[in-house]
C-alpha cells in the first residue's frame, strides 16, 4: 500500500487555499485551488525584468529597464501576481512558518524558470540572503526553502553561503522606489567569490516590487565576477 494513501487516511491533509481535502500527492494546494492562482504568464514580457503588459505578445524592453536604473541583473521573472489567495499563503509561509506548501511554490517557481531561463546553462541557485538578526528573529529564511528546493528540482548546485547581508538601515517594506534603491546600496557582500567567478547564477527571492533588492544582488554578485545574473520570485507585487 502507498504510505501516502494510509496517512492522508489518518491524517487528511486540507488544502492551505481553501481548507478543503487535497487531491494531490504531497502537496498542500488543491487541483481546484491551483488552477485559478493568478499565474504570470511568461511571454509578451520585458525581457529584462519580466513585467507583462496586457495585449503584448512579443518581448519587449520597459522604460524602466531602458532607463539610467536600468537594473543590474540579465533577466527576471515571477511565477504569480501577489494578490488575493497566493498572497495570504505566500505571507502565511514568510512570516508564520507555513513551510509545507514549499513543494507547491517549488512547481512553480520551476515553470517559470524553466519558460524564462536556460536551465542547463544554471552553475548555482542562491537564496536571496536575510540578514544575521533576521534570520535569529524568525528563525529561518524562506528564501532558503525555495533556492534549495528548486536547486534539487532542477539538479543544479544550491549555494547560500556566497552572499551575506547586512542591515540596511530601514526595512523595505514601506519605502516608495527612490527610497528603496538608496537603503539597499551597500547591504550585499560576496563572501565566496571562488563560487561566483564567471558563473552563470539564478537567484531566488520571494516577492518582487520594484526590484532594487535583486538588483543590488545583481550589482554584488557581478562585481565579484558572476558572469550573468538571473533572478526567479515567487511573486511579484504591484507597484506603489
Ligand atoms: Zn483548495
Ligand atoms: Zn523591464
């Protein structure tokens, strides 16, 4: 007998969406659930930083990523919108330790990653990193569970020792665009550069919002001499 069936018989697992019974092997999202998460779709996008505009078809290059902030990684992507459902789980799993749905998010993040980027081409999969307090506070980083789950995924190397990051002195959260992109300077710092040097890197961040801190990831990485820089989210958040 599957060991799967005897305990889902004692122990039904109930969807985190909507609390009902899941119909899917080792996973906490129902079919039902999972078929009306707001899915980004990943053509018609800047191919640059990932963002869609309804009605385009074709790949494109947004204003912001022609611009003097033009950002400092090759390209990016996210696997939904943070909105409604995906963002109560997606909040659920950063700050109160829903760590089950990670094999959930890890599909797809793995879709888009694999629409967006060449895999085989992928040396190493980084976390973004938390700084040392933050991780102390929470006890862990939720950016670890999605790098590391989508190294294995995909069968390339999870490396989350090669940045560390320091304080900045404000948190995101709350800062409008300009604001953001000046608390982040400064806040990486390549601890291994051995592991960067010419390497093809995806980095691995749970929600986007206007991209500064991936960016300055990028900047970090490549002054220690990555040779392009590809950032995967699990969502991407509208803009304030
Ligand atoms: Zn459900
Ligand atoms: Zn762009």
């Amino acid at each position: 007998m599957n060991p799967g069936f005897l305990s889902d018989l004692l122990w039904p697992r109930l969807c985190e969406a909507c609390d009902g019974p899941v119909d899917r092997p080792d996973r906490m999202i129902c079919s039902h659930c999972l078929m009306r998460l707001p899915v980004i779709g990943q053509t018609g996008c800047c191919r640059i930083c990932g963002r869609a505009i309804a009605g385009q078809r074709e790949e494109f290059l947004c204003d912001d990523c022609r611009g003097r902030h033009a950002p400092a990684f090759d390209r990016a992507c996210s696997a939904l919108e943070f909105d409604g459902t995906a963002r109560r789980m997606i909040l659920d799993f950063k700050f109160n330790r829903h760590i089950w749905t990670v094999p959930d998010f890890v599909d797809l993040l793995e879709a888009a990653a694999m629409a967006r980027f060449d895999i085989p081409a992928v040396d190493a999969v980084l976390p973004v990193p938390a700084t040392f307090l933050r991780r102390l506070v929470r006890g862990y980083n939720q950016c670890d569970f999605l790098a590391e789950g989508l190294a294995k995924r995909i069968g390339r190397r999870f490396e989350p020792s090669a940045l560390r990051r320091r304080n900045s002195p404000l948190r995101q959260g709350g800062l409008n665009e300009e604001e953001r992109r000046e608390n982040i300077v400064g806040t990486f710092k390549a601890v291994r550069p051995e592991l960067l040097r010419g390497r093809t890197l995806l980095v691995v961040d749970d929600i986007m919002t206007t991209g500064s801190t991936l960016s300055e990831c990028a900047k970090t990485l490549k002054a220690a001499g990555a040779d392009r820089v590809w950032c995967v989210t699990l969502a991407r958040s509208i803009r304030t």
